[in-house]
C-alpha cells in the first residue's frame, strides 16, 4: 500500500494582510511499513505535514491518496477508520 500525495499545498494567513506558504506543490510517496524521518529547520512544514497525513489539517489544494482511495472527501466515520489503522 501507498500514501500518496500530490501536489499538495498549505498556507497559513498570519493577519489580515500576510499569508505563510508552508508547503507549495509538495508530493511524496510513502510506501506503508516503512518508516520515514522528516527533519527541518522550526517553520518548515514537518508538523503540518504530519496533520495533513492524519486528516486534521485540511489542504489549501492538491491531492491525497491511500492507493486509489481520495482521502480528501472522506466522512468522518471513514476518517476515524483510516487514522486508527494507518495513522
């Protein structure tokens, strides 16, 4: 199994007039039973990447997968479901 993601960016609006891009056109294949190390400087989008994989942080656009299934539009029954076996 995959957890595929594509082009997957995220923002965060610091006030009214300034918007941080944290991740811009992010895509990755993470194969599942591997493990992965993320590192990084403090702000650069390892937490939220984290909270996008796990489906509390929602994407600003872009596409994330679990093999073919969308991960985008699930309910919350399914979100429950997927964070408890693969997250």
């Amino acid at each position: 199994m995959k957890l595929v993601l594509k082009n997957i960016n995220k923002s965060y609006k610091i006030n009214k007039n300034l918007i941080k891009p944290v991740l811009l056109d992010f895509s990755y294949s993470f194969e599942l039973n591997n493990t992965y190390l993320i590192t990084g400087e403090s702000g650069r989008g390892k937490s939220t990447l984290f909270n996008i994989i796990s489906l509390i942080t929602p994407i600003d656009n872009g596409n994330l997968y679990l093999d073919s299934l969308d991960l985008i539009n699930l309910n919350e029954e399914d979100i429950c479901s997927y964070r408890k076996y693969y997250v």
